[in-house]
C-alpha cells in the first residue's frame, strides 16, 4: 500500500529545463525539482529508460513505495513468470544515482544512448516524474500528435 509520504512527495512536478550532458554523463536537475525529487542531502534518484526513448527520474521512495509494488501487486494478474520478465526488463534498463553536491546525477552511458541524449536534453516537470530527452527525439514524439487538440477535450481550453 503506497504511504501518505509516498504520494505527497511524488507530485507536482510542473515546468521545463534545458540543459547539457557534460562528459562524465552528469545532468543538472533544476532546483524545483530537486525540492521533491531528492530533498535530502545525497538522496538516490531512479533513472529509467522507457521505450518511447527518453529517460523518466522518480524520487527513490515513490520509486519503492509505488512502481515497484504496482508491479508486484499485478503480479498475479499478469502471471509470475510475466511479472519477473517485467521487473528484468526494468531493471537492466534503469539505475539508482545519487545527487551530488552540485545536484547532478550521473547516467550510465548505457542509458544516455538507449535515449538518444548526445548533448543537450530538455528537462520536463510530468506530475509524478521527471523527463529528460534529446531535444530533437521530443519535438519528433511530441508531433505524433495533436497535443493542443487533445488538451481541449480535457475542457482547460
């Protein structure tokens, strides 16, 4: 069951960052997201690379507390072997960083590649999460769709 702190701490991230990869593969999270994502000195942060290519930053608590257990909550739906497949899957894909003094994380060469992150990458606020992706791969995703038309169905516009 996901704990108060769990979800209190997981929400609103809002906004955008740019923002360059340096060589050692270290990302600069913007300060209002570090308010939620590691509030503590030195915390953890999952970084997770999903198949629309780019890569997803959870704190480490709503990261346990909630992905983790989703999974292993459905693992009797979806079938034990389906389950384990699922968390091998995650697993290779993903890693735990902490965040330095500086608040950068550093993401495995690996992962960066996987997302198609050379140099710059935009950094968005996504209610429970944090994305980061190739600014190019964005654009090209983003205009898969119409966003604007769908936004006003949900009535904000």
């Amino acid at each position: 069951m996901e704990s108060q702190e769990a979800r209190l701490i997981s929400a609103g991230f809002t906004g955008r960052s740019e923002n360059r990869v340096d060589t050692k593969g270290r990302i600069s999270i913007p300060a209002a997201f570090r308010k939620l994502l590691a509030p503590g000195e030195h915390d953890e942060v999952a970084v997770l690379f999903v198949p629309s290519h780019h890569l997803l930053l959870f704190n480490k608590e709503y990261w346990n507390a909630t992905i983790q257990q989703a999974i292993i909550d459905r693992g009797r739906a979806i079938g034990n072997d389906n389950m384990w497949r699922v968390i091998h899957r995650l697993s290779e894909n993903s890693q735990m960083s902490t965040v330095d003094a500086q608040g950068r994380i550093t993401v495995s060469g690996r992962l960066l590649e996987k997302a198609g992150v050379k140099k710059d990458v935009l950094i968005f606020g996504a209610f429970d999460r944090v994305s980061v992706w190739d600014p190019e791969l964005y654009e090209s995703w983003l205009g898969e769709s119409d966003v604007d038309a769908t936004i006003e169905e949900f009535g904000l516009f």
